[in-house]
C-alpha cells in the first residue's frame, strides 16, 4: 500500500514542503510505504483540455498532465497537505486535482492543514470536493496555526501533541484503505 503525500502549494518560500517532508518523516518511522508528490515539481499547467478529466479515458494533453496521472494512479490513498487561501482551498492545488478523476476514485485521503485558523476552512471545502471524486475522507485531521507554530524565519516547530495526530491521522488512512482495496 502506497499513500502519497501532496503538497498543495507551490509559492516561493512556501509553508507547505517543510509540512510535506515532516508528514513524510513520520509516515516512515510510523511504516507506512509513503511518495511525495509535491505540485512544485509537477509545474502543472491551468486546465484547458476539451474533455472533462472524468471523461477522458485518461489520456491527457500535456505530457505533465500525463506523468502527474500516473504518480496519482499509483498510489493506493493520500494525505493532502493544504495551506488555506482566501478562506478556502489554493487554486494550484484545485487545479490539480480537477486535472484528474478516474486517479483519485475509491481512495482514502486525509488532511494536514494550517493557517490562521489552521486551514480549517479550506479542509471543510476540500471534503465537499473530493466527495464528488468518489474519495473516501478519514475523520482524523492536522490543524496547525501559522502564529504559533511557524516562524517569520521560516522556522516549523509544530506543537508536541502534533506527532501523535499525524500517527492518528495515518492509521485512519491506511486501516481505510486496506478495507476499500
Ligand atoms: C493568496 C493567499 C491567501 C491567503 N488567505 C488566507 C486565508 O484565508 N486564511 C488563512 O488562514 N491564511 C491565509 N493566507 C496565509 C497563509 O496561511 C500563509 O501564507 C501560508 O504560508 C500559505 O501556505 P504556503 O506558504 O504553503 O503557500 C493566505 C495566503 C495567500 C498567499
């Protein structure tokens, strides 16, 4: 069982990679068979294709759009990393995601999230959003605040209890996963 890790935003200087590679540390010594798949390295374009992504027989247009298909298809159930905009989900990430469709189906995901409020707004969209893709939400969720646990020096020291959520949030993943494949 394979879960991917994305991480949902792309700007420089961004929170999300040092959110990304901690989820990732943790996934490893908690022994789950994890893949990053950060949206920065994918550098997806805006979503312009004629056919709808549910429609398409997945097959795409952009040779990134292809590769991106394929990271996604081969893992089994996710953990999304999510920064809030605006009070709701990043565009880029958004884009990512409605790029696809037949990848994301019958799989598990789980949220990491952090702002103000802890990016709990953007979660709450994002779980109306990957109902329609036929993905199954775990409960379990990781809000952090961006006052007090992150620095203006770029520093990431997240709360103690955080680990312990993230390990939560893992189990409810893959012990979801195990029963939908
Ligand atoms: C366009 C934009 C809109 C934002 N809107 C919100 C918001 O509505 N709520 C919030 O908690 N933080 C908001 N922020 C602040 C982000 O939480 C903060 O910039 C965070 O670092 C973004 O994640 P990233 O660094 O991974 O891109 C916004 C940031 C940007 C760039």
């Amino acid at each position: 069982m394979k879960i991917g890790i994305v991480i949902g935003s792309i700007r420089e200087g961004r929170k999300g990679e040092r959110v990304g590679r901690w989820v990732e540390r943790i996934s490893r010594d908690h022994g789950v068979d994890v893949e990053v798949l950060d949206l920065k390295t994918f550098d997806l374009p805006l979503l312009t294709a004629p056919m709808p992504p549910a429609a398409a027989g997945g097959r795409y247009d952009s040779p990134e759009a292809q590769l991106w298909s394929r990271a996604v298809a081969a893992c089994d159930g996710f953990v999304f990393v999510t920064p809030e905009y605006n009070h709701g989900v990043p565009g880029v990430f958004k884009n990512a995601v409605d790029t696809l469709a037949p990848e994301w189906a019958e799989k598990v995901v789980g949220f990491v999230s952090y702002g103000t409020d802890g990016g709990v707004r953007a979660v709450e969209q994002w779980r109306q959003i990957v109902a329609n893709l036929r993905m199954y939400d775990v409960r379990a969720q990781v809000a952090m605040s961006i006052f007090t646990e992150f620095g203006d020096d770029g520093s990431f020291t997240p709360l103690e209890r955080r680990e312990a959520e993230v390990r939560t949030l893992l189990d409810q993943v893959t012990a979801l996963t195990a029963r939908v494949r």
